[in-house]
C-alpha cells in the first residue's frame, strides 16, 4: 500500500473529530448535491449518488441529512451553482498533487488553494500537467483486526477486485471504478465489514521525499483538506511509516 494511502486510511480508522464533523457533512451534502444535479433524486438510477449515499452512511451522517442534500440538489436554491474543479500542482520536492473541488465561488476557491500551495514554497500547475499521472479506481477498505486476511484477499478477487494490499490492520482492495458497487456487495455478503468504499484518484506511480518534504507534503495535504470546497486530495508520494508517526505525534513542520 502507497504511503498516501496509507495516511488516508489512517485518517480514516481514526474517526472524524467531533469538531470536525459539521465539515465532514458538508462535504458529503455537497457531493450528494452534485450527483442529484448529474443524474436525478433517484439512487436507483443515479450510480453517483448511490456512492455518495453510502459514503453519507459510512460516515454516520444521519439520514435526515442525506435525505434534505437530495432535495437541495433537486430545487433551485442553496447548490445550485456548485461548479467541479480538479486542480493540479507540484509539492514540497516536487510531488504531484491533484486536488478535486465542489465551489459555487471558483474565483474564490482557487485563489485559497493557490494560497496554501504558495504557503508551503508550492505552486499550481497548468491543467493536465499532473492529472495523467493518477488513475480512477475503486477503493475499498476493510479492517483485518483477527480475520485470516488469506481468506478476505481471495473473497476480494473472486468478487472482482484488481488489486489487494494489507498492511496492519487493515486491507485496501483497488477495482474498477464500475465494479466497486459488487465487489462491496459481495464483501458484505460473506458478512465481511467495509469501513469505506470510493471511487478516488490514485497515483500510477510513487515517489519518496526526504523527511522534511514529506512532513512539508502531509501538512499542504491535510490544510487543503480542511477547506469545505475541497472534495478528495491525493499526492504521488510513498510516505514511510516513520514519517507518518513523526507527523502524526505533532512534530513542528
């Protein structure tokens, strides 16, 4: 597993702060927006917002929630301008970082990430300079905990998974964008918990930093998180265990 999957994963396992929560929800309610104004209400239809409803789920986020999103996207109001920008550019050492966005203010959303990248001696890149260097696949994260992780990786690849990988703790399954859906089903079948499943960018390839680069990558990555319009961001960058802990226990970047 790719260091930046596997602080993602970290992120995850972790759970959601309680004080970052409300964001969380945002997130999710504008991505369940977005997937109405693409496809319809009706999740039967829609393979966006089924995936956006689940992930909704996977977070807790209450059904309420998920149920007032889907009407927003099908009025006129709040999220009708929300507009997709997936943004490119270039890290502390040279990591490609691609960054997707929901924004009903694309002025204001780029110049707050082109602001963060600057911050960190970063900068925006012109657009398909650092795209092709990612994939769109299907992630799905499992926690092994006792299970015979033998066992779990053959369910995965007879479900229809392309690619498993387990580090402690936990496993990640790739597949193909259009096969998350079953291959998840399947899982949950054979009674196997998923604690999350998306469809993400991944890089093809990965690059290692020295520690300082990498410290400086994970910081950039986790502020540009933090923005509300900010969807998914993801680096080309194999973070070591060692780093990952050093950034975790609050090491001054």
């Amino acid at each position: 597993m790719s260091g930046h999957s596997k602080w993602s994963s970290i992120k995850h396992q972790k759970g959601v702060a309680d004080a970052k929560r409300g964001q969380l929800f945002t997130k999710l309610t504008r991505e369940i927006i977005a997937a109405v104004r693409q496809g319809g209400a009706s999740p039967d239809g829609n393979y966006r917002l089924r995936l956006a409803i689940q992930k909704a789920r996977d977070s807790n986020m209450p059904m309420d929630n998920i149920d007032r999103a889907i009407a927003k996207g099908g009025g006129t109001g709040e999220g009708s301008s929300l507009a997709e920008l997936v943004l490119e550019g270039y890290g502390p050492g040279g990591a490609a970082i691609l960054v997707q966005a929901l924004s009903d203010n694309r002025n204001r959303t780029v110049q707050e990430i082109r602001n963060l990248f600057t911050r960190a001696g970063s900068n925006l890149a012109a657009a398909g300079s650092v795209a092709w260097l990612f994939d769109s696949v299907g992630l799905i994260n499992v926690k092994t905990d006792s299970k015979n992780t033998d066992d779990l990786e053959l369910m995965a690849i007879d479900a229809g998974a392309e690619d498993v990988t387990v580090d402690k703790g936990y496993m990640e399954i790739r597949t193909k964008p259009d096969k998350l859906e079953w291959v998840r089903k399947s899982l949950e079948a054979q009674k196997v918990t998923v604690e999350s499943a998306q469809i993400a960018m991944v890089p093809k390839t990965t690059i290692s930093l020295d520690e300082k680069a990498s410290l400086q990558t994970l910081k950039l990555l986790d502020r540009l998180e933090e923005l509300d319009e900010v969807q998914h961001v993801t680096a080309n960058v194999d973070f070591s265990d060692e780093v990952l802990e050093k950034y975790q226990s609050g090491v001054p970047v």
